[in-house]
C-alpha cells in the first residue's frame, strides 16, 4: 500500500507522526512519503519535501514565500500524478491541501482530509471546494459529521490524538499558579499579551500570593515577549505548556487548540483572543456559531468565559480569572473531564482503519 502524506505546519507534523506509527503498526509493508516534518520523518515516514518549505506565519511571510509555496505545491501534485499512490491524505492547512486534492481527486486518485476546517463556524460556503476536494474527512470532533452530512460529504469521527496523552489531572492541590498562554503566532501574542500583562498586575494587586508564568509554543517571539515582561515578575518558558497548565490553578488562554489541552487536562480557564479591527468586522460577519472556544462548542455550552476583541482588556481579564480562582470549581471540573470522555476513541487506530477501508472499497 502506498500512502502519501501532506503536512504543511506544526501541528499537521504532530498529528501525521501518530498517523504515521500507526499504519506501521498496521501495515508493516506501507510505503509512507510526502511533505513532512521532523516528527513525521522520526515516526517513519520518507520525506520527498519537508514542511519548512512551507511553515510560515503572518501575511507579509506568505506573501514573500508565495511564489515559492505555489511552485511547491505544483511539483507534490506532478510528482503524485506520475507516481499514483493509493491514497493521498492532506493534514490540516486546508488553503494549501484543499487544492493538491482536487488536483489528484479529478486524476483518479483517492483523497481523505485530516482534520476539518473551522466550516461549522464560518464560512460554510466552503462544503463545495471541499467536496470537489477530499472524498473522505476524519473530523477530530463528533459535531464536525453533523455538518457534513447535512451536506452529503463522506465523514467519520474518530476522536481527538491529544485526548490519547492528555486526561484530567487527579489530586490537584492548590499552589496560586496562573498561566499565560497567549498563542503561537506573532499577531495573536502581540495583540493579547499586553493585555494580559494588564490582567496579571491587576490580579497580582488584588492577590501577592499570585505567581504568573507564560508558556510559549515555540521561541519565535520569546526576545519580545521577555522585553515586555521586563519588571514584572513572570517567569518565560517555551515548549512545555502540558506540564504548565496540570501544575495551575487557572490558565488564561488564547482561544484555539491551547484552550483545548487546558480543557483535556480539566483546569479552570478563561478564554481570550483579539484580531485586528478590521479581520474582527469581516470575521463576525462570517462567523456562524454561539461558542467560540473549542471547550464550549464540544459541550455545547458556555461553561468558561470567553474574551473576545474589545472584551479581551486587561481589567475584564482580571475580573473573571478572580472570580474564579475564588470559586469553587467542583462543578466545572467535572464538566471539562466530559471533554476527555467525549474525545477519546484511540484516534490514530480509528483513522488507521478508516484509511484502510476507504482504500479497500472498490
């Protein structure tokens, strides 16, 4: 069986590397290539392209590597076209897979995405392309295949590869820690973590007991967020934001995947994010869903507070993290193990078998 893999940024890279050990496991004899990254070429898969070629952040670095990442993206569907494999799966980065699948779609060959887009929450319009796209979807949350099948798309659940290493911590015993968690791309740090700052004087204020740290996902913007801490007492790490959040009585979150590991791991949280005045007025127009945050769309309620743009200011922040680091947060605990409960399928050998099926049907 050949199986080709297109991962074009960080997170892709995390899930197709457990994709990746897990046909092994199953398919001893798989042929794996195609756009990867570190982890994915560790797991075991054989790399034609490596992510970096494509793995840019922020509109002035896709416009510079445009040309470059559109010439990519030609020689992965030229080279899949000469050489078919039996399935080509695009990992996440939808604007860059989408297009590589309708290519090899309309050429024959079997398409799955991994991992939907954000289409139940803006931009719907989108089923099209998708399905000119992808014949087959793994959704990671079970509220995605609703959406699809209102639409006549192929779609299986098959949980969540984070709730395979993260669960609710158990005999929590308080220590006054607060983590900042304000994002991995330099516009969503820039624009939240001044607030934050505000948040954490105010709280600090309020509470000297209070000890903040910052978790970063990576060390592209630590020289910037170390200068904007300066006088502050909060301590700067960068990579290990699971053992952060399980060690926290409270985390303030930027609202994507972070908010749910804190919901997977069942810490308090509140939930923040800002975009730019001009990306908020497009995106509230196109947005179509009630919850933001990823803990409260699987629940299906608003079970922790959500910050959103002008609601995102430091006073506000720091409000709503007092009262819940002064409440009794039995009930709230409990509700975000649901999140664990609800996610937890044995991801990868889900995906595994739904692949190997797909591939089967004549």
């Amino acid at each position: 069986m050949k199986i080709a893999l297109s991962a074009a940024e960080t997170s892709g890279d995390l899930i197709a590397s457990s994709l990746v050990v897990a046909l092994k496991l199953n398919e001893p004899n798989c042929m794996i290539d195609g756009l990867a990254g570190d982890k994915m070429i560790k797991a075991g898969c054989h790399r034609l392209w490596h992510m970096n070629e494509v793995n840019v952040m922020g509109l002035s670095e896709v416009l510079r590597k445009l040309p470059s990442i559109l010439k990519l993206r030609k020689r992965i569907s030229k080279h899949y076209l000469a050489n078919k494999p039996d399935v080509f799966i695009g990992v996440d980065s939808p604007d860059f897979n989408f297009k590589l699948e309708r290519i090899l779609k309309k050429n024959g060959i079997k398409t799955i995405h991994l991992i939907s887009p954000s289409i139940w929450a803006w931009r719907s319009n989108r089923i099209k392309k998708i399905k000119q796209s992808t014949d087959l979807i793994l959704c990671l949350f079970p509220f995605e295949v609703d959406f699809y099948r209102m639409h006549n798309q192929k779609a299986i659940f098959v949980g969540h590869p984070l709730a395979e290493t993260l669960k609710p911590r158990k005999d929590y015993q308080s220590n006054n820690n607060v983590l900042l968690m304000p994002g991995s791309r330099e516009s969503e740090i820039k624009s939240l973590l001044p607030e934050l700052l505000k948040a954490a004087k105010l709280m600090k204020d309020e509470n000297p007991d209070l000890i903040f740290n910052i978790s970063l996902a990576n060390n592209q913007q630590l020289d910037w967020v170390t200068k904007s801490i300066d006088g502050i007492e909060i301590g700067v790490s960068v990579g290990d934001a699971h053992a952060k959040i399980s060690n926290s009585d409270l985390v303030i979150v930027a609202s994507g995947t972070a908010a749910l590991e804190v919901g997977l791991l069942a810490v308090p949280m509140v939930v923040v994010y800002k975009l730019s005045y001009i990306s908020y007025q497009i995106a509230s127009r196109l947005l179509h869903t009630s919850e933001v945050s990823l803990p409260n769309k699987i629940l299906g309620s608003n079970i922790v507070p959500e910050l959103i743009q002008e609601n995102a200011n430091g006073k506000n922040i720091s409000d709503h993290a007092m009262k819940l680091l002064e409440s009794d947060n039995t009930k709230l605990i409990r509700e975000l193990g649901r999140i664990h409960k609800l996610l937890k399928l044995q991801s990868s050998t889900k995906s595994v078998d739904a692949i190997i099926d797909f591939v089967n049907e004549k």
